[in-house]
C-alpha cells in the first residue's frame, strides 16, 4: 500500500499528544486527515484551539465518530479507550492506535488484540498488526536505553532516574502543572512505583526471560515544557567499546534511534521522533543516558511511525522533523 493514500482520524484532539498527531497527519504526504473528534470542543476549529494551525486546515473538531477511516488515533486520558470501544463496535477493518495505557499489557476488548507498539522491540509484529499499544513516553526512553543488553542476555538490576517537561502531565490544568509551581522546581514523584514500570518489564522480560530486574525508577518533574532525560546503571561487564559497538549494532536498521559519540541534550531531540542514547563507563558501572521529545517519540510520533509500519509506508515517512536546537 505504500502507494496509497488512507483515511485517518483522531479521537480526543483537543490535547497534546492530540494536537501533535493532528500536525503530524496534516502534513503526511499518504494520509487524509478525515476528522477529528472532541467532545468538549466540537464545533470549534481546530486552530481555535491549536494556535499554530492557522492556516493550516479549516476542519473542525466533531462530536461523533462514524465516518468510515482506515486507522483511528484514540488520544484519550487513560481508561477512557477501553471504556469506548466496550461500548462502541468499529468494523474490524479500522485499524486502531491507543495513545493510552489501556492496552500495554494485553488487555483486550470486543477481539480487538493489541501488539505492543515499540518499532525497536518488535517491528514484524508492528507491520502485522491491526491494533497497536502506543507505548509510554518514559517507557519509550527507558527501554531504549536498554533493549540492546536484554537481547544478549546481560541485563541485571536497573536503576534508572527520568526528567520529563510540564507536557507529560496532560493538558488538564493541576498543581503539579501550574506556571507557579514548575517555574524554578524540581521534585520527584511516583518513586518506584511509576504506571510504566509494568509495561518495561515485561518488554525486558521477553528479550530475557531470566531477567527479575528489579527496574528501580525515580521520576522527576522538570522546569520546562516538552522532552526526556534518563539515565539507566547497570552492572556490566562490558568494555565501553563493546557497549557502544553492541548498541550501534542493535540499532543499525532502526532510523530513530541513535548512539552518539557525545554527551546528549534534550534540545536535540525536542520536535523530533529521535531518540540519542550516550554511554559512559565508570568501574563496573554502565551509565546509559537516553533523550526522547515525550510528546513525539514518546507519543504521537511514534503512533504515527507504527501506522507508517501497518500500512506499509516508509517507517520515516512524515517524521522527517527539525530540532529546536537552539
């Protein structure tokens, strides 16, 4: 099908990950974006919400869903996709990516089955799939940080810190949102106990079945707006030239992720679906830093990189984006 154009449509636009999946499918040389549907803001144009669509588009957001599309983006708080689709059938010839949580670890709802989306993870399954779990955008990081060492077998126990910006809380204005309150802060939360936790373990646990982890996670709220930094340690054996060369191997065939020679920022990354991975050896300590814009790599981008793999385009195609370097 790399050839044809296709139907898309997204459910719960009015967001981030919504407004970024909009951006991206306007601009998609093989997609027709056919609607966009959100119930608190149906009627309204789409750029009287995302500012930066002016111009761009005179659709309007919906408030239903029928028009018949060949994928549905589902961009919906978390537990609203599975309470959807319990209550409303969709032929089984629309293809479904849910931006949520509902479906990570294998829930199913109406026979719809859902593959894990992580292209670095399981790209075959991705490209037969007719419904895709998108991951989450720490999960995203952290797993690329360490899918290389669980697929030969040498992962121990994790302990791994992450930084996201403002965007990774959602929209919806709240106390740890607030300008006040992030302006000039930094805090931890969810301590080892974060939602993504289960979704890593059981990607690491499939590439190594031995692996018992633990994966010890602490979360940090940053002072500024989109993108991830995390950095992983693990006990490892290897040289810091067996890592690297272990890593860039792993990643040869993958356009989106990256080992760099360098210590990486998260500006490199920010508007982009890259991820950048930099090691560093210290004794026996590998130190696994990982880079991802939380709302593209770790979000839509990534939705739309699956869909690209399910329909057969480039796995590229429409993601060809420029940093924010500066």
């Amino acid at each position: 099908m790399s050839n044809t154009k296709i139907k898309a449509s997204i459910i719960g636009g009015a967001g981030y990950a919504g407004g970024e999946a909009v951006r991206l499918l306007l601009n998609h040389p093989s997609v027709e974006l056919a609607f966009v549907q959100s119930r608190s803001q149906a009627g309204k144009y789409l750029y009287e919400i995302h500012s930066d669509l002016a111009g761009e588009t005179d659709l309007k957001f919906t408030s239903t869903f029928n028009e018949p599309v060949d994928v549905l983006f589902l961009c919906l708080s978390h537990g609203e996709s599975k309470k959807l689709l319990s209550e409303h059938t969709f032929p089984t010839s629309i293809r479904i990516i849910d931006l949520g949580n509902d479906f990570r670890l294998g829930d199913k709802v109406n026979g719809r089955e859902f593959i894990y989306g992580l292209p670095e993870f399981q790209r075959e399954a991705i490209k037969k799939a007719n419904n895709i779990a998108n991951p989450g955008c720490f999960a995203t990081t952290i797993q690329l940080g360490l899918l290389p060492l669980a697929k030969s077998g040498l992962l121990k126990e994790v302990h791994t810190t992450g930084i996201t910006g403002s965007t990774g809380a959602g929209q919806k204005l709240q106390d740890a949102t607030h300008f006040t309150w992030r302006a000039n802060n930094i805090s931890a939360y969810k301590t080892l106990t974060h939602q993504h936790l289960g979704e890593i373990n059981q990607t690491l646990q499939s590439l190594q079945p031995g692996f018992i982890g633990p994966v010890n996670f602490v979360p940090w709220r940053g002072d500024f707006t989109r993108g991830i930094f995390v950095t992983s340690l693990v006990e490892s054996e290897l040289t810091l030239e067996e890592a690297n060369d272990l890593f860039k191997k792993y990643y040869a065939t993958h356009p989106f992720t990256r080992v760099s020679p360098k210590m990486i920022d998260i500006k490199q990354v920010v508007n982009t679906n890259k991820c950048l991975i930099f090691l560093e050896k210290v004794g026996s300590k590998l130190a696994i830093h990982s880079v991802t814009d939380n709302l593209l790599k770790g979000a839509s981008g990534q939705a739309v990189q699956n869909m690209n793999l399910m329909f057969g385009f480039n796995e590229s195609e429409g993601l060809s984006l420029k940093a924010t370097a500066f």
